[in-house]
C-alpha cells in the first residue's frame, strides 16, 4: 500500500497540539515592570516597620524645610545638639531675638487647671487698682502684648465675669477662682498678669503704681504709658 497523504490541515494539528511531538509555540514575553514612584522607591529601601511599632524619626534634613543656604549644617548641627524639631529650633531662636532682655515666667491658678507662660521683665511694673472691683479681687497685676502670653492648659476651665462697658475679660478659673491673668479695659489688646499666680524663680524686683481707677477714663488719659504696653 502507498503512505497515505496529509492534509494541511492535519500537518496543522500535528505542529501544534500539544501531545504531537511538534515544536512548541513561543511563550509570550512577560509584561513590561510597571516604573516604580519616587516615593515608592524610598519606602523600598527599608524593612517595613512591624505593627504596633513606630517608623524611625526623620533626620533633621528631612524636617526641615527653610532655604538655608551656607547655614544648613549650623543649623542640622543645633537640631541636634538641643534634640529638636525644625519647628522648636526656630521657635527658639525667634523668642531669643524677639524677647531679648525679657524671661520666660510661669504661673497659673491654685488647683493648676490653668497654666500659662508669658515674657515679661525681670523687674515688674505692677498697676494697683482701686476701681470697684479692683478692691474686690485685690487686681493688682501687669501688662503684656497679647503675643507675649500663651495660655499653656485650662481654656476649657476658664469662665470669664464682664459688667459695665463689658470691655474688660475678667477670666477665673472655674474650680478654684482664682483670677491669674484677665483683659484689661485699658489694653484689650494685651493682659494682665497677676504677679501673685507665678511660680517661683523669675522675678527680681516689683515696683507698684498705685492707680485712681474711681476716676478710670481720666486715670488712663492722663497715664504717659499704660496704653504702649500691650503694644509690641
């Protein structure tokens, strides 16, 4: 007998099926690798911090973010040294330049609901009223720009007492009632401190001026200063 012929079609089958002894089709190229964010990249370069644990902290370099200049290794240098943040350094630096021959006081109220820090001078200029309620509270106090005041804890424990003009914030605490620092009429752009709510340690010396808040609005007319106060 002759050998039987194949159709193309067969000779088709026999190439590709895959149990014919007939070459393999080529497999086809794996995908291209998607191009990696820079961001991604970055993370890649360390272990995965494990969970319930913090990442390291960032460098100094990486904190911070002011164009520096030649002065960016000064800088990284102090960061280090004081082990603060950009924010703190600078914080720092600025009171020192913006409050030179001024301290730091501290003080607050009597159950320490409140706390505050303000600069001022060493040696304080206290104002002793004698207005109605002046008298009441024994308001001897000085005064400060606003920005030289931060109330540290205790917003939510103030309660604050107005009457006549309303223009004065008389502020207490309202567990224990002590008044430590309130808005005076005279400067509603600044405070008054009670000498007495400090803490120990930053005062050298007060110097009392007695004032006629009877006769308020002549009192403070008059005054060559107590207005420039609460100015910076």
């Amino acid at each position: 007998m002759g050998k039987a012929k194949r159709t193309p079609a067969a000779a088709a089958a026999t190439r590709k099926g895959p149990q014919s002894g007939g070459r393999k089709a080529p497999a086809p190229p794996p995908p291209a690798p998607i191009p990696s964010s820079p961001r991604d990249r970055a993370s890649s370069k360390g272990k995965a911090a494990p969970p319930g644990k913090a990442t390291p902290a960032a460098a100094p370099e990486e904190l911070c973010a002011l164009a520096l200049g030649a002065q960016k290794e000064r800088w990284l240098q102090f960061q280090k040294r004081q082990r603060v943040s950009c924010e703190e350094a600078a914080r720092l630096l600025l009171d020192t330049f913006e409050y030179q021959g001024l301290v730091k006081h501290t003080g607050g109220c009597h159950c320490g609901a409140v706390r505050f820090e303000v600069w001022a001078s060493a040696d304080l200029h206290v104002f002793d009223c004698n207005c109605s309620i002046c008298v009441k509270k024994q308001n001897k106090h000085f005064i400060v720009p606003a920005s030289h005041f931060k109330l540290l804890k205790g917003a939510d424990s103030l309660a604050t007492y107005t009457f006549n003009t309303h223009c004065a914030q008389h502020t207490f605490c309202k567990t224990c009632g002590v008044q430590s620092f309130y808005t005076p009429r005279s400067n509603p752009d600044g405070y008054g401190i009670a000498p007495h709510c400090l803490d120990e340690g930053t005062v050298s010396s007060v110097t009392i001026e007695a004032i006629n808040g009877k006769e308020w609005e002549k009192a403070v007319k008059g005054h060559p200063t107590i207005r420039s106060m609460s100015k910076e």
